[in-house]
C-alpha cells in the first residue's frame, strides 16, 4: 500500500512538472524499439504532442496498414463510464478504435490525491482510461493540451467572470479542445472520426444537404445543449455512440464489459475547480478584479456593500448581506462602475434577450424570424420563442412566456422538435 502511495504521489508531481515517465524526447528511440511502433505513425504522434501511457500501447495492432471496415475512430477517453463505453460500443460494432486522453489541466498534488476527486483532469483519470483500454485491447495515448486549455477555456472564464458576465466553460471547451483542437489532431493521425460519451445523436438530412445535432434519448442526460457550436465540419466527422441509449442502460453496458469505472460517480460540473470554489480559483488568477464596490437597489440608491462582483451572478440569493423586508436577488452585475444591482424576485424576469455569436446547424443562416423552442440553461424545459436577425451573428430572441434569470455569458440555444437549430451566448436580458 505504501508503495502504491508513493508511485501516486510520483506520478502527480510529475505531472504537476509537465513531465511524466516515457513523455521525455530521449526516452523516445527507445520506447519505439520496445513496443515495436510503427515509426511513421509513431512520428506524426510526437509532432503532434500525442504520447504514449507506459506499456498500455503496447498492441500489435498499433502497426496495422489498413483499417477495420467502418473506418478508424479516435474516441476521447475521460476515464469515467460514458466514454469508456463509448469506445467499447465503437469496438463492437467493428470500428478500429484508438482511446485518446487530453491532460488539460494540473491539479494540486493534495486534490491529485485524493480518493474523493470526480474531475477528470489529472493522473487518476488518466490511470482509470488507461485500464479500461488495455480491457479493451485497444491502444491508448495522452495528448498535453494544457497550454491551449489555459488559452481557449481558463483564460476566458476569468476574464468573462472580471466582465461581469457567468460562462459555460464546458461549451468552449466543446468548441475549441474537443471538437477543435482533438478532432484535427486525430484527422492528422489517420482517424475517421473522433468519438465522444455526450449523449447527442447526429444526422445527415439530405434535403439541406446539412448535418444535424439532435437530443439524446436520454432526456435527462440530453447534452445537445453544450454542443450547440459545432460545425458541419465537425459534426460530419464525430460519432456519438451513446446517443441512443439511457445512463441507466450504459452503466449496465459497462458492468457487462467488465469495466472497472462501471459504477465510478459522475464527474463535477467545472472539471478545473473540483471543490468548484469559483472565488477563490479566480482570486488566485486574475485578484485585480477583487474590488468591494455598492449594492444598489433598482432605483440607484446604494442599500449594501461587496467585495467583488465575481462572488455574484444574475439570479442569486445568498451572499449580499443585507437586512431586506424581503428576500433580495442579484438583477444584474455591473462590471463597468463594479456595482452589484439587487432586488425581488418579481424583476428577474424578462421577455426578450440579445444572443452574439450565435452559430447556426440546421440552417445556413436566419433570414426572416422563426418560430422555435429555446432554453437559456441546459436543465432547463424550452420555452415557445421566436429568434429574429439583427446580423449575421445576433439575434433578437422573444417568449412567449416570461424567463426568470437571463444570465449574460451563457448559452441559448434553439430547438426545433429534437433538432438543435443554433445557439449563441446570451449579451443581455430585454424587457
């Protein structure tokens, strides 16, 4: 057991360093000597920052020309059930499949060893995709994309928290790692596609001649939301094995597979704040914007005090501190004179709301208002609406019904039946 703990403790330090055993350049000639690796594929792998994990690459059919009959999948593995059995339904059904894991970020070495962790950043995700590949019988490789997480993801969740605004970093981490930047790399590693475990499914309508995103099956698990951005480009070469199919059915999938993840917990919502103590990750990160500022009722006059508005978002209830005859919410977060803007319940609602960036799958562009179903949170139920153009990127979105807590920064996205129309990013709620 000691020794067991002090391998752990190793292998995180190591890679708290960037470094881990195998990844360094001259380790390279000989690790390609031992496992017998093609050298042409072994040498797109290095040039493209795609390493492999100890021993468990070791598989004669990592030297394969030629590929299965459905084509060569690059599954992203997480280390938790759904992607694990996502590559598993992918080797079933007769694909060649290669499990791909990305080291976004480096937890501290005390949260790196802790039995409790549901992230799936870090060495312990890493190790639980590692094993479930060499059950599988399928080659398994780590590629660092820390750097480019820090760039795309991290670095805008804090400056979108400095501005006043709440952002989804799952979303960008969809649309810029996932989507972006794995799905080029595994292109340029020969792969067909690249797999995920969202629970979405894909479409070819061959009336548009588009791609489509639709719903999982599983409308609690339904992930179309997070994935609102994607191309048809990207989506023409991803594969959603899950989609079909519930959680419950999935965890029984992975007990039938023998998989030792099969009753792992969900993963926490913010995989880069795992005790997802928001504050105090960007205090550590970006504390200039730390600054105590008024609480302000509707009418402008000051009833409170705070120290910063990253500690409060649209909608919130706790936190303000202040004696009220009635409950107090947070209406909106003023970034540009650092004021906090409180009152009832009633003034959360609004009945229009502004959306930039907005992407569009199902249709090429929005020329005239439609009629669609939109949601403003991902558990959230849609609601009747009706998506009007401003520009080629923003639109005017109006309900039928009122909706409680716009939050600029996150996502709306449009539905259309099962089908996801678009989405962009919520500028600011309307009256």
């Amino acid at each position: 057991m000691r020794t067991r703990r002090r391998l752990g403790r190793r292998r995180c330090r190591e890679q708290a360093e960037g470094l881990r055993t195998g990844f360094i350049d001259d380790d390279f000639r000989e690790i390609d000597k031992k496992f017998r690796l093609d050298p042409a594929f072994f040498s797109r792998a290095k040039n493209g920052k795609i390493f492999p994990f100890g021993k468990l690459i070791a598989q004669d059919s990592m030297t394969k020309k030629s590929k299965g009959p459905k084509g060569l999948v690059a599954a992203a593995m997480s280390g938790g059930v759904d992607s694990s059995v996502a590559a598993a339904l992918l080797k079933e059904e007769g694909f060649d499949v290669i499990g791909i894991t990305m080291n976004l970020f480096s937890l501290p070495k005390e949260v790196c060893l802790s039995e409790d962790l549901r992230s799936c950043c870090g060495w312990k995700a890493q190790e639980d995709a590692s094993r479930v590949a060499k059950i599988l019988g399928i080659p398994h490789y780590i590629v660092d994309f820390r750097r480019e997480f820090e760039e795309s993801v991290i670095a805008d969740f804090c400056r979108e928290y400095g501005l006043g605004r709440t952002p989804n970093p799952c979303i960008r981490c969809n649309q810029f790692i996932k989507f972006g930047l794995l799905l080029d790399r595994a292109k340029r590693l020969g792969a067909d596609f690249v797999a995920t475990g969202h629970y979405a499914r894909t479409a070819f309508d061959t009336g548009s001649n588009r791609w489509l995103l639709k719903k999982g099956l599983d409308a609690a698990k339904d992930q179309s939301y997070f994935l609102y951005p994607l191309t048809q480009d990207e989506l023409s070469g991803t594969l959603f094995p899950l989609g079909g199919w519930t959680k419950n059915e999935i965890r029984r999938l992975a007990a039938r597979y023998e998989l030792p993840v099969a009753r792992k917990p969900e993963s926490q919502e913010i995989c880069f704040i795992p005790d997802q103590d928001y504050p105090r990750f960007l205090k550590e990160r970006v504390p200039e914007v730390f600054r105590p500022g008024p609480i302000v009722d509707l009418g402008g006059k000051t009833i409170g005090e705070h120290n910063g508005i990253v500690h409060f978002t649209v909608g919130q209830r706790r936190g303000m501190g202040i004696a009220a005859p009635h409950p107090l919410y947070v209406i909106e977060v003023d970034a540009e004179r650092n004021t906090i803007v409180a009152g009832k319940n009633e003034d959360l609602y609004a009945s229009r709301l502004e959306a930039s960036d907005v992407n569009w799958i199902s249709i090429e562009k929005l020329e005239e208002p439609k009629a669609i179903r939109a949601k403003i949170r991902s558990k959230q139920a849609e609601s009747r609406a009706k998506i009007v153009p401003q520009d080629s990127k923003t639109v005017l979105v109006e309900f039928e019904k009122l909706q409680r807590a716009v939050t600029p920064g996150q996502a709306v996205v449009f539905y259309d039946d099962d089908t996801v129309v678009g989405g962009g990013i919520i500028v600011r709620a309307l009256d």
